[in-house]
C-alpha cells in the first residue's frame, strides 16, 4: 500500500477500499504518510465526496487510532451533544448541568473556537480558576459526583482526527460533509456515550449554509452513530442570526448563567430546552422535566458544583474587557437582517477568537447585541456593544459589521424562523 495510489483512487472519483481507508488512516497517525500527502487526499475527498460505505469505514478506522472511553462503570444512562459550531451558541454551558439535574450523566468533550465560531471550552476558561484538561479519572469522579463534565478530548482519543482536523483547518478543507462527519462521530463513538444529539447548524454563520447540506451531514452522522450502537438523533437549528444576546467568552458565560437563574433570551431557553428533552428521551428518561430544573434552581445548583469540581469560582466576577464602542441604529424601523457570520468575524476581530490553535483569546472581548431581528428600532438607539482589550480593533470588527445589520421600514413584515428547523432520527 502507498500514499500516492490511495490519492490516485480519490483523485480519479474512484471508491477507497476499505484496505486503502485502513492503511492510510494509521500510517498518517504514525506519520509515515507525509502532511501533504494527507492533504493532497483530503482535497480529493472535498471535491470528490466519499459514498456512505466509505464514510462509515474512515469514521471506523479514526475510532481505532486511538483509545475507547468507557462509562460502564456509572449508574446513570449517560447521554451528549455535540453542536457543528455557530455564534453566540453557549448552549452547551446550560445544558449539560440541566441535564444532569434531570437524572443523566453528561460526558461533554468539548473544544476550542477556530475562525468565527466560538469554543465552549475558551468560554468556560473565562471563569476564574477552571480547568478544561482533565485525566481520565478525573472526568469520571466529576460525572459520578456532579453528573456533568465539560472538559476537554485526551490526546488518546482519536488522534486520527485531531492531526486532520489541524491539517484540514490549514488546507481549504473543513466544510466537506463526509470529513465533518467522520471527525465528529469518531470522537463522539470513541467517547462511549449511550446517546448522543446532534445540534446541526444551518445559515450564515454555520457550516452548513443550506438545509439541504445540513440534512444531508445530519443523516450521515445519525446513520454513523445508529451504526455503533449509539442512539442518536439531530436537530437542524437556526444559524442565520447569533444565538441569545451575546458573542463572546465571558459574556457568554454571564448570559448562561442568566438561563441557569430562571431568565435569559428565550431562542436559547428554547433551545436548550428542546435539546434537553431530546437527550432525556434517548437516555430513556421520558418523565423528567427540563423546565422545571430550570425554574426550581437544580440545574443552577449543578452548574455551581460543576464549575467548583473542575477549579472554578462560580461566584467570581467574569473578566470585563478594557474598552467598549456602541453601534447605534443608523434609522428608525424594523431590525430585518443581524448576519450571524459578520458579527461572529466581528468578535472574532476583537478577539474573542483565534487565527491558530495556540493563540490566546481574550476573556472579555466580544459583543453584546441590544435587538434581534424583528425588532422595532429607533434611529439612534444602541444596536450593538463591541468589547475588546484592544481598541486598534474596533475599525477592523466594523468592517466586518458591515452590510449584516440591515433595518427595513417599520411596517415591514418580518417572518420569525424558528429556532429548530427539523429533527432527523
Ligand atoms: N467539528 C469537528 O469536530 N470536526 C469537524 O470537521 C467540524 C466541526
């Protein structure tokens, strides 16, 4: 077997045989095939696709690069979710001690923010004290006690995928449904979870930018999970405007701890809400009521034990950025477009995001959004709050503000899109 000739296959729209899949998986894992050999056959995979058999035998072969988790040793069903990744989505950050609070265990490996998409793991490091690494032992003592961790992947799972992901971030190569799928189910199949929900992003500032894409990788990855035994099911989620009010590390935090006390915007309450039943569902645990943790305060009290098990404050103050610049409504009339991926490269500029892996982000920059889409606004209002620790930014996140904040005549009819577009099981 040899690099160029599995290219060779791909290049020429052929089907990989499982032997090719196989060899070409572990020795890039080992490094005897070379980076631009791997990304010479990622290039062919984004322009020539992989048929379903194909998928299902790399997704397969990335599972066995590296370690299994295994969470037999609990008491409690467990059950995940993983999202394709969007603006101002914090809803990992509410949902997991919710559902805990509702009697499931939730092993959430989660991960850092690459281009405008934030990372619920460098949202959740703007907490005084918090740790995302931790060992084996350690997750597994944090879900026994807590019920919930958000924590970091081990360089031994499915280190296939983490040296593709990198090479795929630096190649042109991300957006390919049979990549995409294969990196989330193999990651998600190796963690050992019993049940898992796939939050699929559609619009702007997703992945995804179609629903027809967006059903097309949610039926990939259902068919990939079905297929391991993990019961899994999608939901295709609104992705053409932010999530909630705020883009951005510790204000996001701030704004998930507001739905944690019974408050915040009702797109992510929904959400979250409509992701937590169906976590309950596939774990089995039909009769528990989400909406009740949340008002009762079960799910805030997991929350706090959460972020004290892993070395957070939960009472400190987040970080607040240096310096702040408001955006006012350039007219009087109704808010008809805020683009989701203009004010994702927006915090992003400020930075709240990252241009590589090692970079750091900054914990308080971000924005704050004062209306959403619908909404009725006075020329001269404030619109949006740009935070940032360097000012020098705030032309450069204006740039990309520009053109994706529209507002139309106040009588203008405007058409809400719902916050779960589908459900794909
Ligand atoms: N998230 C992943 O883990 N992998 C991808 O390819 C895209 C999003």
């Amino acid at each position: 077997m040899d690099a160029i000739s599995v290219i060779r296959t791909k290049r020429d729209r052929g089907e990989l045989t499982p032997e090719q899949i196989d060899w070409v998986i572990d020795a890039y894992t080992r490094g005897e095939v070379a980076h631009e050999q791997m990304s010479s056959l990622a290039m062919a995979i984004f322009l020539n696709g992989m048929n379903r058999r194909e998928i299902a035998r790399w997704t397969a072969a990335m599972i066995a690069s590296g370690e299994r988790m295994d969470f037999s040793s609990l008491t409690r069903p467990t059950a995940d979710k993983h999202s394709t990744g969007g603006v101002g989505d914090k809803i990992t950050l509410p949902l997991a001690p919710l559902v805990a609070a509702c009697g499931a265990a939730v092993p959430q490996l989660s991960g850092r923010g690459l281009g405008h998409t934030g990372g619920t793991l460098d949202k959740l490091e703007a907490i005084p004290g918090w740790r995302a690494a931790l060992s084996n032992d350690e997750m597994l003592d944090v879900l026994r006690t807590v019920g919930s961790v958000i924590c970091a992947a081990g360089d031994g799972l499915a280190p296939a995928d983490k040296k593709l992901y990198a090479l795929r971030d630096v190649t042109g190569t991300v957006e390919s449904i049979p990549l995409i799928a294969s990196s989330i189910m193999s990651k998600k199949i190796a963690e050992g979870t019993g049940s898992l929900v796939l939050d699929v992003k559609v619009g702007s500032g997703a992945f995804m930018k179609n629903l027809d894409d967006a059903r097309e990788l949610a039926s990939t990855m259902v068919g990939l999970g079905t297929d391991h035994g993990v019961r899994t099911v999608a939901l295709l989620t609104d992705m053409a405007t932010p999530l909630g009010r705020t883009a951005g590390n510790a204000l996001e935090v701030r704004e998930s701890v507001e739905v944690l006390a019974g408050g915040g915007p009702s797109d992510v309450v929904d959400l979250t809400l409509a992701l937590a039943r169906e976590m309950l569902d596939a774990a089995g645990l039909k009769d528990a009521d989400p909406a009740k943790a949340l008002a009762d305060g079960s799910a805030m009290d997991h929350w706090r034990r959460m972020i004290a098990a892993q070395g957070g404050d939960p009472d400190a103050a987040l970080p607040v950025a240096r310096e702040q610049h408001t955006v006012t409504a350039a007219a009087t009339g109704t808010l008809a477009t805020l683009d989701a991926y203009a004010v994702g490269l927006a915090a992003w500029r400020l930075g709240a995001g990252r241009a590589r892996k090692e970079d750091p982000v900054q914990a308080g920059a971000g924005i704050e959004l004062h209306a959403k889409p619908g909404d009725r606004v006075t020329a001269g209002q404030p619109l949006l709050t740009l935070h940032t620790d360097t000012p020098e930014k705030f032309a450069y996140a204006l740039e990309a503000l520009d053109g994706g904040v529209e507002i139309g005549p106040a009588d203008a009819a405007f058409t809400a899109r719902p916050v779960v577009l589908e459900r794909i099981a």
